[in-house]
C-alpha cells in the first residue's frame, strides 16, 4: 500500500513509510536524520528481524549515554537522550509481532524511556488513568496552563499503529508551545490495551465519551474550548465521538474516516478482496506471503482486534460508520496526495456534509512535502494549520 509518493531509503514502501514515520520525530526531540539513517545502513529491508536488532542496539546505546549524563548531573542532556531513545526503541517495537517473546518488554522498555524523558526535560505532564467500563484506558495529560487558569485543551487519538506516546510528537510537543493543554490517550484496541484484555470494539462513542469524561473533570479545562483530533484509523474514532458527543466544541482528522470498511476494501490486494470471507485461513496466508513486514502487520492487527484470523477482524469492522450529517462542531478534514483515494474522497465527503460553522478542508501536497498519510513528512507544516484553525474556531 503506498502512503508516500517519494520514497526517502527503502523499496519496500510499507517498510519506507515506517521509516518516515520514525523519522518525523526528530522534529520534536526524537532521531535526528543522521542517527537514523545511520541505522538504517544496518537494516536489511527484507528482513524485519534486522530492522528490530537494529533500532533495539541503538536505544541501548542511548540509555547508556542517558545513563551516563545522568550521573554527571546534566538532566536535560539526560531527558533529550531518553527521548530518543524512546524513539529508537518505539521504532524496533514497529516492526515487532506481538507473538515475540521480547515484545511486551521491548513496548514497556519504551515506555519507561519515554517517562524518564518527560521527568529530566521538566515537563509538565502526568500519566493518567482513564476511567471506561470496569477498566482504565491508558494517557497522558501535558498541562500548558498554570495554576487553575481554564485553558483549551486538545484531546488525542492515535491510529491502529500508535501508542499515546506517540501522540506527543503528534501534536503535543506542538500544541504545548502554544499554549494549548494536551491529553494523549489510547482507546481500545491501541497501544498496550491488548496486553490489559481490550480490543478493538464496535462502538468507539463510549471510549470518547469515557475520555471527554475525563478531561471535563479537571479544573483546569476550558469546556467552551475542547477539541478532539483523530491520526489514521483515529480519524474515524473522532469523528464517531464527535458526532454522538456535543461537548467536543471541534474536530479535527487527519484523515476523517466515515466508512472503514470501504477504506479496508479499498487499501486492500484485489487478490485478496475477491477471496469470501469464510475463507480466513487463506485470506490470512494471502496476505502474510506479500512481505514479512506484512506478516508482522498482520499479526499484530489480530492481536489488536482479539481475534486469531483476519476475516473475524474485518467482520467487525463492518459496522464502522458515521453519519457526517450528525457532526455539527466545526470540522478540520485533512489529507494527503498520497493518501488512497478512497480516504481522500471521505475526507471531502466529510467537510461538505458537516452541518456545523467554521469547516475547512485541507489536502496536503507533494510540492509542500507533506503529501504523506499522516504528513509524517512534513508534521510542523500540519501543526501550522491544526492549531492557527483551532485558534480561529475558538477566538469565534
């Protein structure tokens, strides 16, 4: 599946993408492009297994500088170095199946890195626990006011492949610097939740509905001035909680899905979208012989979905959809070229039929250099637009 017109060091282009995506953090603290592509001589595209030894050696390496700045006294250098670690180490755990033994330790190894970096750079931001159901969802909330000042604060959702972690370069590295508060979470299905028991669900109005619950019981949140953003499959969470939830005074998706069924069909092989869905073993083997980054893709999905074969995963995705009509907060639809076509057709399916005040539709281009899913080439230009629209939507 291409997600990017311009290929940056791999042929492979689901392993090249990945590799845009973990290179877009150096933007705000993550690799720098000297680091990463440094790692990248080492990688054998058609080998994941190297990808991982490769990204997993270098955050070694960092955490032992970190570990040494540490016992110098020098905590930013220490934060700075933590952070990209977490990078290098996110970026091993991308190419990761879950069936790996080392997985969850690798995923809590990052998580650690990223908590520590947080910690010695002084940040003001706290891990949180979010209530939902009987069970807790995962966040963490960058505090951009002081004191009990209200301010506006952006809730943010990540895509299949993210960690709340993630979100923080994302956007919320971004938003804090302009005075923004920021709550990073996971729904079900993403991040570790799979590891807690919880999957991806039908009706992703609860979750949302759980998280604004959340953020509206802080004191230092401004309700006239919450907004959602949804990354990847995010977009379509967003903007089923924004079309069943008026407190969200915004929403915003890169790229806003309304069908995900007709996304999935539409990304996937005309091979394997001929096969009947009864046919799951076949389907998955299908899919599994395409590249090993695949398979890798591939198990992780069943393990995010809770489900042993792909036709179970797709069957749930079927009643994945919003009526646009119903989203009456103003609404920010981004994309780019690169996007498939189907996801830019309900981006601008979305932005002419959402009835409310202030929408705006944006496609990012090759010629900007930001034509890439997610802009993952290019996210302060994306940041630029986001947060000057959320400054207009709510200065009104």
């Amino acid at each position: 599946m291409q997600r990017s017109k311009l290929p940056i060091r791999f042929k492979n282009s689901d392993v090249d993408y990945t590799f845009q995506w973990m290179l877009s953090y150096g933007a705000y603290g993550g690799l720098s492009f000297g680091e990463a592509f440094s790692i990248a001589a080492q990688i054998d595209e058609h080998s994941p297994a190297s990808w991982v030894h490769a990204f997993h050696d270098f955050a070694e390496l960092l955490r032992e500088r970190a570990a040494d700045l540490l016992r110098q006294g020098k905590l930013r250098s220490a934060g700075e170095t933590c952070l990209k670690a977490f990078n290098a180490e996110r970026s091993a755990v991308q190419l990761m199946s879950p069936r790996d033994p080392a997985f969850i330790e690798r995923m809590r190894a990052f998580k650690a890195d990223f908590a520590a970096a947080m910690s010695y750079l002084g940040l003001p931001v706290a891990a949180v626990e979010i209530a939902y159901a009987d069970q807790r969802l995962p966040g963490w909330f960058l505090k951009a006011s002081r004191g009990a000042r209200r301010g506006p604060t952006l809730i943010q959702i990540g895509g299949g492949d993210s960690y709340c972690e993630d979100l923080y370069f994302f956007g919320g590295a971004a938003g804090y610097l302009r005075g923004y508060n920021l709550l990073l979470a996971d729904l079900p299905g993403q991040g570790d939740t799979p590891a807690l028991g919880l999957h991806f669900t039908e009706a992703y109005d609860a979750p949302v509905r759980a998280v604004v619950d959340h953020v509206l019981a802080r004191r230092d949140v401004d309700p006239r001035r919450l907004a959602i953003f949804g990354m990847g499959g995010g977009g379509y969470f967003v903007t089923r909680g924004a079309a069943r939830d008026q407190r969200l005074k915004a929403c915003a998706a890169s790229t806003p899905i309304l069908d995900v069924s007709k996304v999935v069909n539409a990304e996937m092989p005309a091979a394997i979208a001929r096969t009947p869905m009864f046919m799951g073993g076949l389907l998955q083997k299908m899919a599994a012989n395409m590249s090993p980054a695949a398979r890798v893709s591939i198990d992780k999905y069943l393990w995010q979905f809770g489900v042993t074969d792909i036709a179970a995963g797709l069957a749930i995705t079927r009643s994945w959809q919003v009526d646009p009509e119903q989203i009456t907060c103003p609404v920010l639809c981004l994309a780019g070229e690169s996007d498939t076509p189907e996801c830019v057709r309900q981006a601008r399916e979305l932005y002419e039929k959402a009835r409310g005040p202030g929408k705006s539709l944006r496609i990012f281009t090759e010629h900007e250099g930001a034509d890439a899913h997610c802009q993952v080439n290019n996210l302060p230009l994306q940041h630029q637009v986001l947060f000057d629209w959320l400054d207009d939507v709510f200065a009104r």
